[in-house]
C-alpha cells in the first residue's frame, strides 16, 4: 500500500498489470516572515515548520537566514524567517536583507508578524509593507498576553482599516497556527484577496506621491519591477539607494523638479520636510487605528513587568545584579559542563587507544592520533561549555533582561565616550566578532562606529571559552576556575571602556547621541526556541571543528614531525639500543628508561622541526610574558581561529594515545616547570585581548573602508594585549604561587 497525495494507492510489486502512478510533487508557496524583534517572529517560525529548518547566512553579509518548510492543503510552504527590524530603510544588514528579499524576490505571501501588546510601535513596519503591495497577512501574535490583560481588539475593523487579513496567534500556546496557514493557501490561490486599506496620506503627501508615480509608470522597465508607489514614497523620504536606482534614467530630470517643489511646499505649509511628515502621518493613522480598534483595561496596579524592572534597571541595583547574572552564568557553565566533558575525553581516548592497536606504528598511525584526534578532539571535548554558555544567554535574551542590560550600561557608556547603542554590538562580540562588527553600521556617528569597531576585540567571543576552561580548570581548583572567568570576561568589558574613552579623548572629541530603546515585556522563552538558538551555535563550532582546525591540525603535524634530524634520531638509538642489552637493569627499568629516551628523542625533534624552528624565532617576543615557545606559537596559529590554539597544543605536546584528553594535556601543562598560575595569567589574558581571527579582521576592514584603520587595529590590539599581559604576569608573580 502506498500513499501519494493523502490517497491510498495499492498496486502489484510482481507481474505488474498497471503502471505505477507518477507522483507529483507538491506546488510550492513561498511564504516571507517580517516583523520587529521580541515580536515572538523566531517562536512562531518554529511552531510554524518544525524541525523541517536550517540556518546559513543571507549573500554578502553575515546576517543569519533561517528557513524552514511545512505541508499544508496539498501544498509544500517554503518560510524565510526574515531579519527583526523596526523599519524597511537601508541604515542596518538586517533591514536591507529584509527589503531585499521582499521587493527582488517577490515571496508569494509575507507575514507580518505583529506584537499584540504593542501594536503602535509595530504597525509602523506594517505600514511600510503595505506600500510595497505584497501579499500580506498580518499574525497578531501573543493574543494569551493580550487576554491575560483583558484588553479587547476588533480584529474585524481592524482588518477593514488595515486592508490586511488578520489572523490571531499565540506562538507559546500554539494558537492559530492552522488558520494562519489556510489563510496563506488561501490567498495564493485567491480563494481570499487583499482587502482595500485606508493608509492614505495627507493631501499634501499625495499630492506628490501621485505626480511622481505618473512619472514613474512611463518607466516600463522600472514600474514591471517596482511597485511606483512605493518607489514615490521612498524618494520623498531621501532613500539613498532608490535616489541611486533613479538618478541615472531619463525621469529623473522631471522627478528632481517634483521633489525640490515638494521640499518647498513641504517647509513653507507644514514647516517640516517630506521624509518627517510622511513619518508623523504614519504614527497618525496608526494610533487613529488603535484607538478604533482597541479598548484597554483601567490600569489599576503596576504590571509584572514593571515590579521586576523596579529592581533590574535601578539605578543601585541594576549594575551590581547584571553583574550577578554573568558571575553565576560562567560559574554554572564550568560546573555543569565539567561530567559530560569527561564523557568526550573518555570517548576519545578510547578511540586513540583502538588506533594504536589496530594501525601499526608508522606516520599514518601518528597523523591520526596526534594530529586528527589531538586537534579536533581537543576542541570538541569543549562542546557542552559551549552549549551552556550559549543556553544561558539566549535564555537572558528570550526573557527580555538582555534589552535591559543595554538599558543599565547606558550611563556607564555615556561617562566613556560611547554612544549607549555601542552596549549591543560588544555585547554581540561575546559571540562572535563579525555579526558584532556588522551591528555597528546602526550607529549613526562615524567617530562612534570607528571606536565601536576597534574595542569589539576586547569583548571575549565564544570561540576563546575553550583555552579559558583548558588553562583555568588546568592551574585553579574547581572553586577558584568560575571566578578566574569571569574575571576574564569582565577584564575585557574594562579594557573596552578605556580605550573608547582614550579614543573618544584623543583621536575623536564629538558628543554621543541620546540612547532610546524599546523594553519588551517580559517572556518566558519556548524550549524549542532555547534549544534551537543552542543548537544552532554548536552546529557553527562544529563546523569549524570539521574544516578549518581539522586542517590547520594536520598541518601543525606536518609541520612538527618534519624535517627530522638524522644525528638525534642516531643517537637516541643507540642509547636505547645500549639500554636494551644493559643485563644489570630489569624489564621494569628498561621499560622506564626507554620511555624517557623517547621523550627526549622527541623533544628534541620539535625543536628542529619547522614549528620548532618557527616557535624559537617569536620565543624573545613573549618570553617577558612568561611563555616560552610552544605557547607563543599556540597564540600565531589562534590568528586563523582561536578554537587552534587548544588543538595546536595537544598537537604539541605529543599526547598520543592521549590526544582528545584534556587530563592528559594538563599533566602536561602541569608538569612542565615553565608554567605556573602567574604564567596562566598572563597567557589568559593574552587570550583576551589579543587580534581576533582572520574572518573577524576582514570584516572589520570591510566595516572600515580604511587601512589605515585596520592597520591600527591589529597594532593596538596587540599592544594591549602584549602590555597587560606583561603587568598581568609581574603583579600575579608576586601574589601567586
């Protein structure tokens, strides 16, 4: 029995008499979702397909692009999670990805996603879609919050008002998710049409709207790609990239005449410009909207989420419970990821041990175990701390509290020069530093960009967690390892504070702008939604173990076994040979000597090797630091992604059939009698503040557009870093042992 389109097919497999039917597959709907952040976009894109999505990255930006599939009706809908933003303008990655999409790509269906408990602040991109004409369908999403504050919305007038079909959904409740997608069927098969809306603008606004789009439809070419109207509102409102769309072809001549009249009358009757009345007339017809629609219950008594605010963004409180929260994040994350990180040693040392009995000794044997397994196994064995760093704070920011911890450090921003809106693109750098260089185009201030740009660095991303929870559970009890973290993390915060207020004081004297941001409520994000985001991120760390540090691993061996000197390797045998047929010793002592000899034999071949050659070269450079070669080396290959440096010095340090063990790799560390807890320090620090990846540092280029920025970048980041890790290295020498 098969099923092919909801039907059960029977036919005979032997001495067939019919031909099996062909299947066809299913038409495709190709469904956008838009709407502003902390609308709840993300839950209800997962309740919407499922499991059935994956993540890449949106062309010629690192902005991620989630996108999934569900069926309904006989259908296969495609959904692109777009970007969360406010607007459609061009200021932000997020918003031209999200423009983008919807006008070039043309979706058969867009969702706006709207916030129910704050529809003026999210109308205003509905607004905006509505120019562009699309397909819409307006999710009023967190209804259940809307009820538990017994307010009441005609969604009916609503719909008249807005001229878009409006669905109400709870995503955490799973509410409304069938109707939205029959509305979706619906309306590509035009069962159901887009209703009229009355968005109009003011006389005045559509005056000029018309002119230009008359205009604009003698465009054939343009007006087959481009809605006019719309095209006609963007000029008005002086987008750059529409002025560039329009400049080069014959209407622009009567269209520039239009605008300069419109500039005109603009000033003299409403004593404003086109691009701020169409904007006031925006909000006008939105609250006239809601006022029409929506009856509020009598405030009585303050919310939830005004209690809890009465303490996280106080003035005494907020700071020291920030503060708090991170102290207990890394301090949760060392403990918690402490068994199942030995569950990975133990997996790979077991597989190590295997190699060993079932591939003789021999270079192929030595590629695997100490290069393979050492590199990539000695990352991967730091998987679940990255998990549950990354848990937590997607947990933070699922619940709101990451909006207020930009809202708390504000004030602080403020006393160093930075504008408060540079809090959110360094708190992006604890991930990663390429979205966090990308998230400083929203900042208007060149001079605040610049200096947003150049402290990003000192804001610890999640690839350095590895060589923290490597060198710090290697040289600190378990007690004193969480607090030496989030020492680490908040040493980098400082660090960043200093320089802008350096930067800020010598290189760029202006004033920072007021910081204005919206406080969502607070939520308690799905567990879907918190498992994903994790998931997401260590798929990312994954990836990179499988690639890059598989292939800087191997080469690092390469690099580390060759060339071999003959006169070692002869003399290294000949005294074990003289040990072998010493009748004095026992087996036992054979054994024992043996095993030093090849120690020493293979010591003394890394320092002739290529790496070894390489590592004595810089060792002059860092040997004020406290390191010695090995660990100088370790820091150049971190250049190409930190994640190496951990793989680089299991690589090393010749662990065997111990590679992919950190116990192994701390004996070793602990053994040596060049380091101690002032030399982890140093080396932490160092970690810290020192250039980011080699991916970073071209995105930082590009954000820029100066060498001599960049140059400046790499120059100071790792002056800093050397400079304080020298301070560092002194200052714990004297208190520590």
């Amino acid at each position: 029995m098969k099923k092919i389109n909801g039907k059960n097919l029977a036919y005979f497999l032997d001495n067939e008499t019919v031909p099996k039917p062909k299947i066809e597959k299913p038409k495709q709907i190709l469904v956008a979702l838009a709407g502003n952040p902390n609308c709840g976009k993300t839950s209800l894109f997962n309740k919407l397909v499922g499991a059935n999505q994956r993540v890449g990255n949106w062309a010629g930006v690192t902005v991620e692009r989630f996108e999934g599939s569900t069926f309904h009706r006989d259908y296969l809908i495609k959904i692109i999670d777009l970007p969360g933003t406010y607007s459609l303008t061009t200021y932000s990655p997020e918003e031209i990805v999200a423009r983008n999409f919807i006008v070039e790509e043309k979706p058969d269906v867009v969702i706006n996603v709207v916030d129910s408990t704050n529809l003026e602040r999210n109308f205003f991109l509905t607004t905006q879609l509505i120019d562009i004409q699309a397909n819409l369908i307006v999710a009023l999403n967190m209804m259940d919050e809307v009820e538990d504050k017994k307010t009441q919305i005609d969604i009916g007038h609503l719909e008249n008002l807005l001229g878009i079909h409006t669905i109400p959904t709870s995503a955490v409740k799973g509410t409304g998710i069938e109707e939205l997608l029959d509305h979706v069927v619906d309306l590509y098969t035009n069962k159901i049409v887009t209703k009229h809306n009355k968005l109009v603008f003011s006389d005045l606004s559509e005056h000029f709207i018309e002119r230009i789009s008359e205009i604009l439809k003698t465009d054939e070419e343009l007006s087959a790609k481009y809605v006019p109207r719309w095209l006609a509102i963007k000029l008005l409102v002086n987008d750059k990239d529409i002025y560039g769309l329009i400049h080069g072809r014959p209407i622009w001549i009567k269209i520039h005449q239009i605008l300069e009249e419109a500039i005109r009358r603009v000033k003299i009757e409403q004593n404003t410009d086109p691009e701020m009345l169409l904007k006031e007339e925006r909000h006008s017809f939105i609250r006239g909207a809601i006022r029409e629609t929506v009856k509020f219950k009598p405030k009585i008594k303050r919310t939830t989420t005004e209690i809890i605010d009465s303490l996280l963004i106080n003035r005494i409180t907020g700071l020291p419970i920030f503060a708090l929260f991170m102290w207990l994040i890394f301090q949760v994350t060392f403990r918690l990821g402490e068994m199942p990180m030995n569950l990975i040693e133990n997996l790979f040392t077991a597989l190590s041990n295997f190699i060993v009995q079932i591939i003789p000794e021999g270079i192929g044997r030595s590629i695997l175990v100490d290069g393979v397994i050492a590199g990539v196994g000695g990352v991967l064995v730091f998987l679940p701390n990255i998990m549950i760093l990354f848990l937590s704070l997607s947990f933070l920011e699922g619940t709101g509290y990451m909006a207020r911890a930009a809202f708390v450090i504000d004030k602080v921003m403020h006393k160093f020069g930075l504008h408060g809106k540079s809090f959110i693109p360094m708190i992006t750098g604890f991930g990663c530093s390429v979205p966090a260089f990308m998230a400083t185009r929203t900042l208007k201030s060149e001079s605040d960009r610049i200096t947003t740009l150049l402290v990003i660095p000192f804001m610890s991303c999640g690839a350095k967690f590895p060589v923290y929870v490597l060198v710090a559970g290697t040289f600190f009890d378990q007690n004193s390892a969480g607090n030496v973290l989030f020492g680490i993390y908040l040493l980098g915060v400082v660090i960043a504070l200093i320089s802008a207020r350096l930067m800020k004081s010598i290189l760029f004297k202006d004033i920072s702008e007021p910081f204005v941001m919206e406080l969502p409520p607070y939520r308690m994000p799905t567990f879907k939604t918190l498992m994903f985001q994790m998931w997401f991120r260590a798929s990312q760390y994954l990836r990179k173990a499988g690639t890059i540090i598989l292939f800087v691993s191997v080469l690092i061996w390469v690099a580390s076994n060759f060339p071999k000197s003959e006169s070692v390797e002869k003399l290294y045998i000949t005294k074990i040979e003289n040990v072998k047929q010493n009748v004095n010793l026992s087996d036992e002592q054979k054994l024992q000597k043996i095993t030093k000899l090849e120690s020493k034999k293979n010591s003394l071949q890394l320092e002739n090797s290529a790496v070894g050659i390489a590592g004595k070269f810089i060792e002059p450079i860092v040997r004020p630091l406290g390191f010695d070669w090995k660990l100088g080396l370790s820091i150049v290959t971190g250049i190409a992604a930190k994640e190496i440096i951990v793989s680089t010095m299991g690589t090393l340090y010749s662990l065997g059939s111990d590679s992919g063990n950190t116990d192994a790799l701390r004996e070793k560390l602990l053994a040596s009698d060049k380091y101690n807890k002032a030399v982890a320090i140093s080396f932490l620090v160092f970690i810290l503040l020192y250039i980011p990846c080699f991916a970073a540092s071209i995105v930082f280029h590009r954000e820029a557009g100066s060498w001599k920025w960049t140059a400046f970048y790499a120059v100071y980041t790792m002056s800093v870093a050397w400079l304080i890790s020298f301070v560092a290295y002194n200052i714990a020498g004297l208190f520590l042992l």
